[in-house]
C-alpha cells in the first residue's frame, strides 16, 4: 500500500475528538495532501471511548488503514484499547503526568497536554489545540497552516480565545518537533490543493439542492441526519422548507403530498425509520408521485448499533413496499457518486413518477473525504412536468392516462384549468376508484411492467478494474468501493473488482458478461446474510464462490479485507 | 362559481341514507360560498367511507393512506399555500390511525381545514368500536362492550391550542355549511368534528338518538367562544343534551406566518433548472 500515515484520535464522547479530528483533516489538506476520516462513536453524549481516525497520502485514497502510526490518546483507557491497532514502528502519544502513568512503554510518547494548555490558557480547554498542534508536529506540517485552521475553526470566538488557541497549538507542534527527533512521521508536501473536504451526506445534501428539492422532511436519525442539517442550513438561500416531521410515517407522507402538489421533495432516515415509511413508498407508486429517499443504514435489527455501520438493509430495501411496483434503489461507492446519483435520482423520480432510494450508510455518510469538485454540468436538471405554460392547453386531463411507457403526463394542481384525482386505491384513468378487473391489469402493467422495461434503458453502470484479465473478481456496493479498490491494486494482476452503485433494478445485463467463467467470484458485504450473492443468484443464476462479510458494525478496509482473502485461500 | 360546478362523475359508493351525503352537500355549499375554483382547492383524505368524500366533488383529490392524511395535506399546502386544503377523514382515520398526526398539526397550524366524519364505529371494517365509541357498545370484538374511555376530539384540540375547533351535525347541512366556510376562512389549522349516524353498524347514535340532543351553542348569544374556559366546559357536555356549533376559536400565528412563506415564491413557482451551489461547495474547501 501506498506511503502516508494514518492518525487516531481517542478518547472520551465530549472531549473534542471530532473537533481534532476536523482541524487536523483541514491541515492536511490545505498541505496538498489527500485524506480519508472516519468517526468511529458510540451512541452517547458524554463518555465511552470514541475515535477519530484520519488516513494522509500524497495520492488519492478513499479507504482508512487498519492500523495507527500515530494514535493519541486523551484518556487512560484509550491506550490499552488501541494499543493492539498501533502500525509496526507507531506511537501512542499520551499524557503520562495527567494520568499518573510511571511505568516503562515503548509505545508512548509522553506531550503533556494538560500542563501545555494551562500554561498558555490557564484551563484544560485547551488541549485539544495542544493535541492538534502535536500531531502536525510529528507530521511536520507547515506550521503556518497549523495557525490558519485554528483561526478558521474558532473564527467566531473573541480574538483572545483565538490567539490561546493558536499559542497552544504552537506550544503542541514545536513541544513535537523537538522532542521527537525521528522524522519517520514526516508526509511530503505538495502544492496546495483545491479540493473540497465532505462527507457523504454532506454530497447528498448538496445534490438535493442542486436537484432543485424544495421540500425536506424527515425525523432525525442517525446516520442520516448530517443530510437534514446541511439541507437546513443552506434552506433559506434556495427557498427550501425543511420540516421537521413527528415521526417517520408523516415525514414521507407530507414529502408524497409536497411532491403532489408539483415541489420536488425528499426525505431520509435510517433502516428503522424505513421500516415506518415503507407504507409510504408503495403510496408513492400506488398515486405515481415522484419522491427520493435516503436510508443510511446502520447495523440492525430494532435499534441496532445507531452509530455505526452495515449494508444489511439491501434485501429490505429491495423488497420495501407491499405489492408490485417499479422503483430504483442507488448504493453510492464514492462521495462524488453520492452527490451525482442523487441528483440523478430526482430526475429518474420525476421523469417515471417513482420512488427513487438511495441507500449508503454510516461509513459513507460520516466519513469524511477530500475530492475535486463536482462538474456541475454532468448534475443536471430534467424536469419531466406539464409545465405552466403548456399547462393552459390542457383540457380533459387524466392523470393515469394509459400509454406505452406507462408514465402519464404529470399535471401539477391549479396550474391546470382541470381537476386532478390521484389514490391510493386501485383506479381508472380518471383517478377514480375501480375495481374493474381489465382496468387492474392496465394499472399492473403500467406501474410495474412498462416503467421497469423503461428503467433498463436508465440503468447506472457498474464500475469495473480489471475485470477481464482478473482470475479472481471481487464483487460489492456501496461504500466499499475504495476498499475493493485498493485491495485490488494490492493484491495484483490476478485480482479485479466489479462495484454496483444500482442494485435495483439489478445490473444483470451488465453484469453477466464480466462474472462468466470466472475462476473466483467473491461478494464483499458488510452483512451477515451474503444478501448481494443471493440476489446475483436469483437474477443472473451466477453463483457466486464464496462471500466475505464483516458485520461487526464496523467498516472494511483493505488490511481486512486482504487477510480474508489469504484466509480464504483464494489466488 | 355555483354548485353544479362541483358535480363529479364518480359513482357514490356509499349505504343510502349515510350521514356522509349531508357532509358532501354541505362542503359544496361552503366552497360555493368561499367562491374559489375547483383548480384552486385541493381535497386530501386517508381510507374510510370519508376519505371516498374527495371522489365525489369536483375539487383536487389526493386520497391517500389510512391515518395519514393530515401530513400528505401538510405538505401540499406548504408547497403550494395558495390551495385551499380540505382533508375529509373518519374517527378512525384521524383519531385512531392518525393521531399523532392530529397531535402534531395541531402544532404546527398549517392552514388547512379539517372535516371529521364522526360515526362513532368503523363502517369500512364493518362494526368494531373506534376512538369515539360510546363506553359499554357491544360489537363483533368489543362482545362484553367497550372499556377504553372514548377520546374526547374537542376537548383535546382545545387543551392543545387549536385555534378552530367545531362540532357539525350531518343532518344539518346548512349550520355544517357555515361552520366548514368558517373553517376554511380561519387562518391556521381547523377541526370540525362532524357527529354522523352510520344506519349500517351503529345502532346506538342515531338520527332519532341525535335529534333529541344537539342544539346550537351559538344560537346563545351570551355563549363566547373565545373564552377556553367555556369553551372547554362546552366541549365536554355529551349525553342529554349535545352542542353543536363553533366551540372555540383563537387568532393565533400560522405556520405560513412562522416560515415567512408568504413573502417568497411559491414552492411550486421556484425555477429549479440550474441551481447555482458554486458557492455552497466553496464552504467545503
């Protein structure tokens, strides 16, 4: 694997670990260096053991290590419980004096935090600077951007606040610099980059917006919220509402109503929060009203592990709605992925009046990525609407108008002069109840047959590496596409991966072709149950030869995911 | 604009002789009253013989989940606040299913107006006790009566600070006329709770049964239904005698007034085609 280090943070929920966290990525970046972060948080305010863990490389990466080179530790017991993930040749950088530590560990560099902090600041408030300070140190960062970020982070504070924290963040980097002589740590500069610093709900925010969304509505729930707040954020600037609704059941039906009356809408929510809204998606495709939905899964069944991460949600989401009916299902890889597929998914909702899901998960919606930016001409708006102009031609308007693609020209209310019926019960062109058996079997094909035959002329490619030559081929979704990658690039010629961003309707076209008479097929899944190896078998018949799972509530990386594979004795 | 206007061409699927044909005329009377057209108002309902209401009236229909009407109406008022939004719906509906809805919009004071089709049964399952079934009524499940404590809609809406709160009676179509125009020009959210006889499965509250009891509160004119006090006392009379009637009613701040949606585009208005966030990934870097 590549050159670069990877740094942890550890230590209690409240002490700032995320604050560190987000300083040192900022640095690093503004060093020209390419980063990849995770959180890794229990579900709780204060306490616990938490970390943050941060991957710098001169080239592009988008997977974490298994192991730390540096790991500081902010408490006692973050040293014993990280001190088996420390890399060969790594540290723990620790406050020996604040946490009476007197014994002989080879693995510890003592900085003294706590004394550092008072000296310049009088509290411990401010070891947090320290540790930052301390981290660049060791790294050997331009102490200027060390300065910079800490005046950006603490922007809004009086200046006395600002010039403290900077002083202690110095008093961290050079304490470092001096006293740890060994430049084993020392990452290349490069030109300063422009690249952009986000996470994967922080692109399916911004492509909500970008899709031109109007209405947000949805009930917080970890993983997803970081979504409802970005999208709040920004709400007021492009005239958003964003609503927080009383539960799950009223936030996709008010997103449904939203949608009807002609406001592109979205909600989001984790697999619990799914599970209340499945009703709701078959109404969706019951009134053909377009709507996009999120689920950034997270380990279940019921409450599960609400921070952390898994992929066990494919089966639900594929099956997610009573009765038969078209939809889509993205499983973003990447973060760039995450924003264009979710501006796509509006377009696709629109244009076939589905439901249209997006599925990450705690690992893609939390970790935090440098990328380029967007190209905003490929995130394009296609509005699939009677729009108002053409609306005033319009006479003898029937929403479920029968045609060939099943999709009938969509009219938003009071724009046109006719009235407009849409149910949830089974209807007639009209909208109008019925219980017509001929009638039934139109509005069958319509919503299902006709709209999936016109969804595979959509379908989102999947990304290949290697796949011809490739012995072995490595198959995922979602947020495992930097780990297959780079697992891929470890393991050599024999080795090639086959990524799906679309699960639904499931890639078999493209699929097949690259997974024939291949020696070795391997899913790569963070669930217990090999749910994308079933679905390949029931939709392609190809078996796949064995699975590699991981539902420990814990992301992949490739150090994992490699040992697996020698495990597995698979060449 | 004049009543037949208002005639749809869908079928009536009701029992003759229900009280929901006197709560469909007495919507077209207020609509004709609030003289808006048909385009411009939209009727959203959830599952039971009231939410079939919106079919048959030529008005904007989304009938859409069991229980869940109110937000699927939330959200499309607030995506186009120049409708006027009308949710027909049941005891079972927006008491049982939807209650938490019910709860919460009231909060919220989103403008719409809210027409409950009161029969105190389920109709649609045929005959088991809803929210607002009278205690000890014996059905096909309830076999030794009813034992929960009926919820009590009007008192309820009071106690939460519903700034409308009504109670029509189906066979009055003409006070149940002026109580849904009233409700429909009242600025926020409006409950009009509607007492109906169900001549299939309630055997107990019917015409005979109502028309010995209901009297108009507003015919007193000493009766101030701005006053919580009386007004929830009033909310809390039932057996001999039954009012009917505008029973509370209280100016307060809309949710349109909160968010400001009245000084920006409509939702539906906004040109969405190419959204500029050049600036919004900038605050990435």
């Amino acid at each position: 694997m590549d050159e670069g280090i990877t740094i942890k943070i550890a230590g209690q929920a409240g002490q700032g670990i995320q604050t560190i966290g987000a300083a040192l990525c900022n640095i690093f970046k503004r060093s020209g260096l390419h980063i990849f972060a995770s959180q890794d948080y229990m579900s709780r305010i204060r306490g616990g053991n938490n970390f943050f863990q941060l991957r710098v490389s001169g080239k592009p990466i988008s997977t974490l290590r298994q192991k730390s080179d540096i790991t500081a530790a902010l408490d006692k017991e973050s040293v014993q419980l990280h001190r088996n993930d420390v890399a060969s040749g790594g540290i723990i950088v620790f406050d020996k004096a604040k946490f009476n530590f007197s014994g002989q560990d080879n693995l510890l560099f003592d900085v003294p935090f706590y004394s550092l902090a008072n000296a310049i600041g009088e509290s411990d408030i401010f070891i947090n600077s320290v540790c930052c300070g301390a981290v660049a140190g060791l790294a050997r960062i331009n102490p200027d951007y060390l300065e910079l970020v800490i005046r950006d982070l603490f922007a809004e504070k009086d200046e006395e606040i600002i010039s403290k924290n900077v002083k202690a963040a110095q008093a961290g980097y050079n304490f470092a610099r001096d006293n740890f002589k060994d430049d084993k740590f020392k990452v290349a500069p490069a030109p300063a980059g422009k690249n952009l610093l986000m996470n994967g709900n922080d692109a399916i925010a911004l492509g909500a917006i970008r899709a031109g969304c109007k209405f947000y509505s949805a009930y917080p729930m970890s993983p997803s919220t970081g979504i409802m707040n970005v999208v709040a954020h920004y709400a007021n600037r492009f005239n958003i509402i964003v609503e927080q609704a009383e539960d799950e059941i009223a936030a996709i039906n008010m997103v449904i109503g939203a949608s009807f009356a002609g406001a592109r809408s979205m909600t989001a929510t984790s697999g619990g929060g799914l599970a209340l809204m499945v009703e709701g998606l078959s109404l969706a495709a019951m009134t053909e009203t377009p709507v996009v939905v999120v689920d950034a899964q997270r380990p279940a069944p019921a409450t599960g592990f609400p921070t952390r991460t898994e992929q066990a949600d494919l089966n639900f989401l594929i099956h997610a709605g009573h009765g038969e009916f078209a939809k889509v299902i993205y499983a973003p890889g990447t973060i760039q992925e995450a924003f264009y597929l979710t501006v796509k998914a509006f377009n696709i909702a629109e244009k076939y009046q589905i439901p249209v899901l997006i599925m990450t998960d705690q690992h893609l919606a939390d970790s935090l990525q440098d990328i380029e930016g967007f190209d905003l001409n490929k995130a394009g708006v296609r509005r699939f609407i009677i729009s108002k102009e053409d609306s005033k031609k319009i006479s003898g308007y029937k929403r479920y108008q029968l045609t060939d693609s099943g999709i009938s020209p969509r009219a938003i209310p009071s724009w046109i002069e006719d009235v407009i019926y849409a149910d949830s019960d089974e209807h007639n062109e009209e909208g109008h109840i019925t219980e017509e058996a001929q009638m039934r079997i139109q509005m069958v094909k319509k919503r299902f047959y006709r709209k999936m035959a016109g969804l595979a002329q959509e379908t989102e490619k999947p990304t290949v590496y290697n796949a011809e030559k490739a012995q072995t081929l490595l198959l995922g979704f979602g947020s495992t596409y930097g780990v297959l990658k780079e697992t891929c690039e470890v393991l050599g010629k024999d080795f090639g991966f086959v990524h799906l961003s679309q699960v639904w309707p499931f890639p078999s076209l493209e699929l097949s072709p690259l997974l024939k008479n291949k020696k070795n097929v391997l899913t790569v899944e963070n669930n217990a149950g090999s749910q994308l190896a079933g679905l390949l078998m029931r939709e392609t018949g190809i078996k796949a030869n064995r699975s590699i799972l991981r539902y420990d509530g814990r992301p992949f990386n490739p150090d994992y995911l490699i040992e697996q594979i020698k495990a597995e004795q698979i060449k | 604009m004049n009543i037949n206007d208002l005639k749809s061409n869908d079928e009536i699927a009701w029992c003759p002789g229900c009280g929901d044909f006197g709560i469909l005329n007495a919507c077209k009377k207020a609509l004709v009253a609030i003289d808006r057209q048909p385009k411009d108002i939209l009727f959203v309902s959830g599952i039971g013989q009231a939410a079939k209401l919106p079919h048959y009236i030529r008005c904007n229909c989304f009938n859409g989940l069991h229980g869940r009407a109110l937000p699927a109406a939330v959200g499309a008022k607030i995506a186009n606040h120049n409708l006027t939004v009308i949710v027909t719906t049941g005891d079972g509906d927006c008491y049982g299913e939807g209650g938490n809805h019910l709860l919460h919009n009231i909060r919220r004071n989103v403008d719409i107006t809210v027409i409950v089709c009161n029969n105190q049964i389920y109709g649609l399952t045929k005959g088991q006790a809803s929210p607002t079934t009278d205690l000890g009524y014996e059905t096909k499940v309830q076999v030794d009566g009813v034992i929960l404590e009926p919820l009590h809609p009007l008192e309820m809406a009071i106690a939460l600070g519903c700034g409308f709160v009504a109670r029509g009676y189906s066979a009055d179509s003409e006070h149940l006329s002026w109580l849904i125009t009233e409700g429909i020009k009242h600025k926020g959210f409006s409950l009009i709770d509607v007492l109906q006889p169900c001549v299939s499965f309630n055997k107990k509250n019917t015409y005979e049964w109502y028309a010995k009891r209901v009297y108009k509160v507003n015919a007193d004119a000493s009766y101030n239904p701005q006053d919580k006090a009386a007004a929830y006392q009033k909310a809390a009379e039932w057996g001999e005698r039954i009012p009917i009637g505008l029973i509370y009613r209280q100016e307060k701040k809309t949710y349109e007034d909160r968010r400001g949606l009245n000084e920006s585009n409509l939702l539906i208005d906004e040109d969405i085609k190419d959204m500029d966030i050049r600036k919004e990934l900038g605050e990435f870097f």
